[in-house]
C-alpha cells in the first residue's frame, strides 16, 4: 500500500544519505536496514523488530564526515561496510560496540594509493578495519557478483578495485577527468562500468585491466550505473561453440561463428535528468584491428565484413570508430539490432538531442566533452580534485586512454526523465527504478510488462 509507509522516521540535525537493506537475512520476521547519515553516524534498524535499532560512530570519534555509502558484505549477517568522504572505508561487524574513546590503529598493509589498518584493542570492536583509499571523498564501492573483489571510486578519479580478504589491489583506472561518482559490475563480474564528473561512463575489463570503451550521451555529470541482467548476454542461452573452457581462455573468432553477437546492456542516470541505456557489443569487446581501421565515417557502416549468417544490422556496431574531434557522437542513433528494437522501450524514445535551451543552459559544465581537444588532451582548466595521479602523465597510459584510442559508445536510447538530477537506477525483471533529488520515485514498465 504505496499510502501507508511500513515505517517512517524524521531525523534533526543529520539527514540519511545511503542505505542498504540485508538481503541475505531478509525474512518474514526480520529486515536488517543500514542508514548512513551526513554527520558520520551509521543506523541498523529492523523494520520488523522496532526495538531492534543500534547506532554506530554515535559520538563520531571514528569519523566525522558524511557517509556516502553502506553496504552488507554479501551473504553475511553481521559484517557491513562504510565509506565517508574523508576518503576512509571502515568495517563494522554489527554485534560488536564502538569504543567510547577514538580508535588507535595498526598498519596492516598498504599499497599503490591505499593503506588498511586494524582498530588496536584488547578485546573485538568496532571498526575491525580501517581503509583509506585515494585522494579526496570515496564516493562509491561494489562488490564483484562472487563476493571477493570490491570496486571503489573516488573523488581523485580513480576506479580501484581490490581483492577484499587478501586486501591487494588487483587493477586501476583514471577518469578522463574530474571525479568517479558511481560504479557497477557486470552479472558474470567480467567488466565494471563507472561514471563521473567527465560526463562518460567508462567500461574497464577486470580480467585484461584496460578501458574497453567510453560512453558519451550524458551533458552532465553521471550519478548512476547499473547492469540489466535480464537483458542480453545473461539472458541468451550459450551457443555450442562457446560453451565449455574456450570462451574462458581466448575468445574464438567472430568470423567462424554464426551465433549473434555478445550483448551486455546497461544503464546510467545523471545530474542532466537524462537515461542512457547502453550495449556493449562483440565488436567493441573483442575489436578485430585490421577491419575497424578500414572503416572510416564518412563510408558507410558495413565496410567492415559482416558476421556470415547474421542480419546486416546485427553485425555493426554501436560504436564509433575514430570519434575524435569530428562531433560525430551528436550525430544520428545507430541502427538498433530488431532484437533489442525500440519497440521494447516504447515509452523510451531514441535520442532526444534538442532540449529547451534552458535546461541545455542549467548544466553545462567547463568540463564536458566538447572541450577535449582534438588530439585528446587534458581540458583547459586544469586537472581535477587534489590527487596523487597527475592527470597530464596519466593521460594517453593504459590507466587513461586518450579519447581517440578505445571505441566511443552512443546510448542505444536516450531520455530526459525528470525535473531534477537523478541519483538512482535499478533494473528489476518487470520494471526500471529510478529517483531524483526532487524525491520522485518512478518505475518504468518494461515494453510487454
């Protein structure tokens, strides 16, 4: 009954900003529900059991700044995670006390822009463990779908994903420029997509640890992305000849298979009110040299050899080949494959350019991607937050590619969907949830639900 909250609380002084709900324990008799709030503090309430509720950091003696994400680790009870905007990532364990003294600390480990201490004590408390990654706010993390890898970004623009148990940084990427707000996992954990202050969202390969490709349809910075794991390639059953260890090991040539093309499909929701949705396709994932510098943009898209057995459309790509400085992203949406048609998303028409020149006024920012130069260097203005990175060496490194040397998605469907910034994105299998800052909640139907 969307008119009678199952609870509803009023905070002064400190208003919640991040929450997470305990999937793992969720029942019929309890819901374990973690609040994060502006002044540091972290809330566990059962939304069952009322008299259930603990508050962690409460004299704010282990941080005192906002906390701008939480999160259960996944399939456990008690263990959660905090990140703050001192650019600290603590670990709780929910049974446990905060100390009525700030904690001292041991160093454990530390590494290339991170280092992980232990709480000093003779007996358990909280926090077990103290991370401080990067420069700047740590403004989101993830846990990859196994559970051992968590992806965090930060606001010196950094994507640093490490092994969680062993506490060891597996791979790193910098943004384009600016901050890294957001950052998602593919459903089988072989790719993480972020997005930022570039306005981009970025596609990075865990297993290669290289920028894949780049998103531009945002005109201002992206506050979420998420996979749709009902859609595409979690979806489509494996054809015979990439099923057992060989997809594992190389991925087998297009050329010889008849099967249609991997498709992973994603999303991303900004501070431009727009949704972008996204394909990441085989061609992009799996380039193949020789052909995409054939293909040139004034020809035609299918100079490139199609896949044999496949619709001419299915066989193109939605990247573009070379779109440095040619303004060719502003150009028309590419053919769409009749699997993924617009009809799907009849409610989502494709590619609304032209607004009203209010709101294309409201927020452009110095920093978009008309102002990278053409041969891709850093914008004028300046490198971004205070960071260890100096973004003129990185730029044009395998931790940064410069604009012209990975594929440049366009969004396969692009929406303004609200008044105000939207700040969340989830894919349900009936459903797409998103809400902005004006406090709307909408859920979109999906075409055929």
């Amino acid at each position: 009954d969307l008119h009678k909250p199952i609870d509803k609380r009023i905070y002064k002084g400190t208003q919640p900003t991040c929450h997470d709900f305990n999937q793992f324990t969720a029942a019929a008799d309890t819901i374990a529900l973690l609040v994060g709030f502006s002044a540091g503090q972290v809330q566990c309430l059962d939304l069952v059991k009322k008299d259930a509720s603990k508050l962690f950091n409460e004299e704010r003696l282990i941080d005192k700044t906002k906390v701008t994400f939480v999160k259960w680790l996944p399939e456990t009870e008690r263990l959660f995670l905090a990140s703050h905007a001192s650019g600290h990532l603590y670990l709780y364990d929910a049974e446990q006390p905060c100390g009525a003294a700030a904690p001292q600390y041991n160093l454990l480990t530390q590494g290339e822009g991170f280092s992980v201490f232990a709480c000093k004590s003779k007996t358990p408390r909280n926090p077990l463990l103290k991370w401080a990654v990067g420069e700047g706010a740590l403004n989101e993390f993830a846990f990859s779908p196994d559970g051992r890898s968590l992806a965090c970004v930060s606001q010196d623009g950094c994507l640093r994903v490490f092994h969680f148990d062993s506490m060891l940084l597996q791979g790193m990427m910098k943004s384009y420029f600016g901050g890294l707000l957001c950052v998602c996992w593919s459903p089988d954990g072989r790719y993480v997509v972020t997005g930022g202050e570039d306005d981009l969202v970025t596609v990075w390969s865990f297993a290669e640890g290289r920028v894949v490709a780049r998103g531009h349809g945002h005109k201002s910075w992206v506050n979420a992305v998420a996979f749709d794991p009902f859609t595409g390639a979690a979806q489509s059953p494996q054809p015979p000849e990439l099923s057992g260890g060989e997809e594992e090991d190389e991925p087998p040539d297009p050329l010889t298979r008849r099967s249609p093309a991997v498709t992973y499909r994603f999303g991303s929701a900004g501070q431009d009110t727009q949704f972008c949705l996204w394909d990441l396709t085989e061609d992009v994932l799996y380039p193949r040299l020789p052909l995409s510098r054939a293909r040139t943009l004034t020809g035609s898209a299918d100079t490139g050899i199609p896949v044999p057995g496949l619709p001419r459309s299915l066989s193109r790509s939605n990247s573009l080949p070379q779109p440095a400085g040619t303004g060719s992203a502003r150009g028309p949406p590419p053919d769409v494959p009749p699997a993924l048609s617009v009809g799907r998303f009849a409610t989502l028409t494709l590619q609304e350019r032209k607004g009203p020149s209010g709101a294309e006024k409201e927020h452009k920012r110095y920093h978009s991607l008309g102002n990278i130069s053409r041969s891709g260097e850093k914008p004028p203005g300046g490198a971004g937050p205070r960071g260890r990175l100096d973004t003129a060496k990185v730029l044009g490194t395998a931790l940064c590619p410069r604009i012209h040397e990975v594929p440049l998605l366009e969004p396969l469907v692009c929406k303004k969907i609200a008044h105000e910034r939207l700040t969340v994105l989830l894919f349900l299998e009936d459903c797409i949830v998103t809400a902005c800052q004006e406090g709307l909640i909408c859920t979109w139907a999906r075409p055929g639900k």
